[in-house]
C-alpha cells in the first residue's frame, strides 16, 4: 500500500439539515490535510455537495430544478469553496468528476495514472459527474453513491487508508456501543443495519459495504463523525476513533 489517504466526506457532513453550507468544516479539513501532508502523506478528498451548493445559490433559490441541475451549477461552487480554504495553504485543489467506466476495465490506468500526478502537486477533489447522471443511468452505469466511489478510488491509487466521515461517531453494536473493529468478510452486522431516508444516497449500510470494498482491497476502512477535530492527524498517529474495517 501507498501512504495515500482517501476521504469521504457525504453531503449530510458538509451541509446543515437546514441546508446550510458547514464552512469551518471545509476549512478545518483542509488545515487538517495540510499537516497530513507534511508528515509524507498524499490525500484526495470524494467529496459530495454539489447539489447543495447549487441548492444554495441565490439566482436558483426557491426554483425546482432537477439534480443534475443543481449539480450543473453547485459543482464548480464546491470545488471553490475547497480552493478557498487550500490556496492559502499553498496547496493547489483540482477537480476531478468520474464515470463509473472511468475506474473500471482498461481505461481505470490512464485516469489512475492522472490522478497520481496531480497528487504530486496538490489534493484532488473528486465526485461523480452528477450534472449528466440521472436515477436510472446511476442504476445501470454509476456509482451509486460516493461511498462506492471511495472505495473504487482507494483500490485503483493502492491507498493505506479510506476515511468516511458521517453524522454518528461509527457503528454500533445493539448495546448501544461503538464497535472498533469489523472484519470484512462478517456479514451479520451488515445485515442488521437499517436504511435511514434522507438527502444523501448512501446511508451506514453505503459506508459498511463501501468500507468492507476497500479493506478486501487491501485499504485500511475508518467511519468516524465530522464532528472529530483533527481526524486525519490523530488518524495517521494511530488513535482509536470511530469503526475500522479490515481484512
């Protein structure tokens, strides 16, 4: 494995339930990629949001658009919004939107190959090109959620770690505690996890199996909250924090 760090972090992370953009998160991660990268490692970062963004913007506020819509136009606001907090860092952020058939078959090493470049100069943001995906493409031919992305992006660059950030501190078991530690070939508590509805297309059952990928791919697979302060650092220096998946 590479020390390359792969973070997830879903649309419930970077937005409010009341819609609103969660700002010092953006800039607190990329301070906290920042010292990462000091330390020898490479990041990318799957971020969601772009449909949010464009949900945000005050030209389309109170309209109903489709998503690809707001994606259209949220997509290239996220990726500022990430720039914004890097460029003062002195690391330049590049966009990086994929196709499912873009990390599979033979065409996943050329845009591998893009990717490991970039990451020599700076943090690659990376989403599925949401502006042309539709529901029923997304079933045929996407993702099916970042999630999934993550997991494919962390086989293809080799990653030591995978790190999905949600809205809960990890997994529970049903006494109520955080389970530290799943094997990757379990199945019981992927199969008692319930599908919680709400704005995102992923969900913990996402993160589970999506983490499961990962670690069989040889990527050591963290869920843990946003709410972590410094994650990445206290990560990478071995601190037990939320659920770690392993093969």
């Amino acid at each position: 494995m590479k020390r390359i760090l792969v973070l997830k972090i879903g649309t419930k992370s970077i937005v409010t339930p009341g819609g609103k953009i969660r700002r010092d998160l953006l800039k607190n991660t990329a301070a906290d990629v920042a010292r990462v990268m000091k330390k020898g490692w490479k990041v990318i970062i799957v971020s969601s949001g772009a449909i949010a963004f464009g949900k945000n913007h005050k030209l389309v506020q109170g309209k109903k658009l489709t998503k690809q819509n707001y994606a259209m136009i949220g997509q290239n606001k996220l990726v500022g919004a990430w720039q914004k907090f890097f460029e003062p860092l002195g690391i330049p952020a590049g966009q990086v939107l994929y196709e499912n058939k873009s990390l599979r078959g033979e065409s996943r090493e050329s845009v591998t190959e893009v990717l490991m470049a970039f990451l020599r100069i700076g943090v690659p943001v990376v989403n599925e090109n949401d502006g042309i995906t539709n529901e029923e493409i997304r079933d045929l031919f996407g993702f099916g959620d970042n999630d999934q992305l993550a997991a494919l992006i962390s086989k293809a660059v080799k990653a030591e770690k995978v790190i999905f950030l949600t809205t809960v501190p990890g997994i529970y078991d049903k006494a109520g505690k955080i389970i530290r530690v799943i094997n990757a070939r379990e199945r019981k508590i992927q199969n008692g996890l319930c599908v919680k509805s709400g704005d995102s297309n992923g969900g913990m059952p996402s993160k589970l199996k999506a983490g499961k990928m990962a670690a069989l791919a040889g990527s050591e697979a963290i869920i843990a909250s946003y709410k972590e302060k410094d994650i990445l650092t206290r990560l990478i220096k071995g601190e037990e924090i939320g659920t770690k998946i392993v093969a």
